[in-house]
C-alpha cells in the first residue's frame, strides 16, 4: 500500500487538517518490512517489556534533559496550556503534560439530553456497524468483534451482536482522561492481556484486527435504570499502544477526586472523568446494542465525505474520514 497524508475534519470550524503523524516512518518500517521479514524481532517490539523501555525514554526524563520548556511543548503539540489545573512550569517531564488535568467543566461542557450519548474523549472518531445489512457495516479490520470483547464473553457477545460503535483515537498531543459517555450503572468490568502495537493510522490498516489483539480494558455500562441514558447496554474498551503503560481507573464523581473504585454496581453520571491513558497514543471503542443510537448527522456526512485524504478511505476500499471531537460533545442519542 502507498503511503499517503492523513487528513480529518475538525468539527468546530469543518475545515480538512493535515495530521502530522510522529514518526511515521519508523511505523511504516515496524509494520511492514519488520513484521513481514523478521517477526520475531517484530513480536519483541509490541511487547510489554519494550512498550515499558520506549515509555520510559521519551516521557519520564526532564524537559530540561531535552533543552525545552513546558511552554514550548505545549506550542509544539498544539495543545492549549491555559485550560490545565496545575501551573504549566509545574508540568516539567513529557509524561506530566500528557497526564494533565484540565478544567473540563468549565473547557468542556456538556449542555445534553438526557437520551445522548458524549464523547468519552479529546479524538479523532470514526463510526461503524457490525450489522451486515447497515449502511455503517464495516467488515472485521478494526477488530474481530468476538476477539474484542474476550472470546469467553459470550453474554456480551450475544448482546451486541449486529450493534453499532464508535472508534475514538487519541493522539499524542490531546488530553488523555477517558470520560463516561453515558450514565449507568456498572454491570461488568474486566481487562484482556495483549500486546502493545501503534494505533497509527498506517499501521491500522496494515495489521489485522490490531484492536482486537492489544491489551485492554471492558466496561460494561447498563443505562437502562433510574436516572440512566436509556440505550441499553454499552461496552466501553479502552485500548493501550505503544508506550502506554496501562489503564488507570479512577472514575471521580465531581473534578477528579475523590477517586471511586469502578466495581459492579457503581452508577456513573455522564460526562465524569473515568480513566487514564498512561502516555502515548491510545484508542477507546464504544459498542452499542442494535437499534438502539443514531449517530449524530455532521460525524455521518464527515466520515464519507471523498474529498479528504484519509488512510482509512485508502486501506478500507471505502469513505472512512475521522471527526477531531471533544470530551463530552455529542455523539449520538437514543433511537
């Protein structure tokens, strides 16, 4: 396959952006000649142990080993240093910037229906189906939907199955909580142990099913109880890469703390802050019970749109064209 930019739509001002994707070349390198020619050297690098090593190089030592400031990575990543809580001369390694907290209610509200369904984070989105007759059916490469959930879930799987979601994809430079998207109240949680490959849009389509084989984390959400988002069950997985250490739940009520652990019959309220990406690009997938959402109109026209170079629209044989979505916006509501 041949190479090309990877553009999105930024949903605020609709204009086309140019994803500036860091180091590109080496992905290209990992997940093509790498995995075809040695893979045993390619099974090493998505490993845990050197997802660890590479975390800990690029985003544990000082700003000042690397003779830049806090403001100047802010500047270089785009990212805005005035919405975070602590001071920007506090945020002094690459993994503290990337942790940031932010005054998500005052730089994110959330002004919904009851009946909608928000954006669990600061990404890049992109909208499916497993349903084969639905004009969203995407055919299994972004995952295999039984892998995904853990092949041993066979409730879950039955619950979902021909249901509609929701590939979120974080970027480096955005801010890495994962908030609820909808309020319910805890039916399961468990992770999956995988490797750690780049969710790079290059190396998506190159690989097979790359989401399905990543370490992760499922939350199964009933929002069929008082005071719930009426759409039934929702599983919400959230998907370590390359560098990301792990998952950190830490679902807060109000502002971050107090920090409640996340076990079957919690109630989440919508828009909260439920968990942490350790540093790195990420993806958080939301799968809905079919028939029960309909995805908000301006992320459906986006994403088939021809006009947009996307790598997704090259590898998938399809309009596959992502929307730059913010924590807490709409995404869809109940059918």
């Amino acid at each position: 396959m041949t190479e090309t930019q990877h553009q999105y739509i930024d949903r605020t001002t609709g204009s086309v952006k140019t994803e500036p994707l860091i180091f590109d070349r080496t992905i290209q390198f990992l997940y093509s000649t790498l995995r075809e020619n040695a893979p045993f050297m390619f099974n090493r690098v998505i490993s845990s142990h050197t997802s660890t090593l590479l975390g800990f190089f690029n985003y544990d030592f000082f700003l000042k080993n690397w003779r830049v400031t806090p403001h100047e990575v802010f500047e270089h990543l785009g990212a805005d240093p005035d919405e975070t809580i602590e001071p920007v001369e506090c945020l002094n390694t690459y993994r503290k910037i990337f942790e940031r907290q932010i005054r998500y209610w005052e730089t994110r509200p959330m002004n919904v229906s009851a009946d909608t369904v928000v954006s669990p984070a600061d990404s890049r989105v992109l909208t499916g189906s497993f349903d084969q007759t639905s004009a969203l059916f995407i055919k299994n490469k972004f995952f295999d939907f039984s892998s995904l959930l853990g092949r041993d879930k066979s409730q879950w799987q039955e619950a979902f199955e021909s249901g509609d979601f929701a590939v979120f994809r974080l970027t480096p430079d955005k801010y890495h909580y994962n908030h609820t998207p909808v309020s319910g109240v805890v039916e399961d949680l468990y992770d999956i142990d995988g490797d750690f490959h780049s969710c790079n849009p290059g190396a998506v389509v190159r690989a097979v099913t790359p989401y399905s084989l990543n370490r992760r984390s499922v939350t199964v959400i009933n929002t069929d109880v008082p005071g719930g988002t009426h759409i039934g069950h929702v599983a919400m997985v959230e998907i370590v890469a390359l560098m990301i250490g792990g998952i950190v739940q830490c679902y807060s009520p109000s502002g971050y703390h107090p920090e409640l652990d996340i076990q079957r019959g919690l109630f989440m309220e919508k828009g909260q802050p439920k968990s942490l990406f350790r540093p790195g690009s990420s993806t958080t997938v939301l799968i809905f019970e079919k028939q029960r959402i309909n995805f908000s109109t301006d992320l459906l026209k986006n994403q088939n749109r021809r006009d947009v170079s996307s790598r997704f629209t090259q590898g998938f044989e399809k309009p596959l064209v992502e929307t730059d979505i913010q924590v807490r916006q709409p995404l869809a509501t109940a059918r």
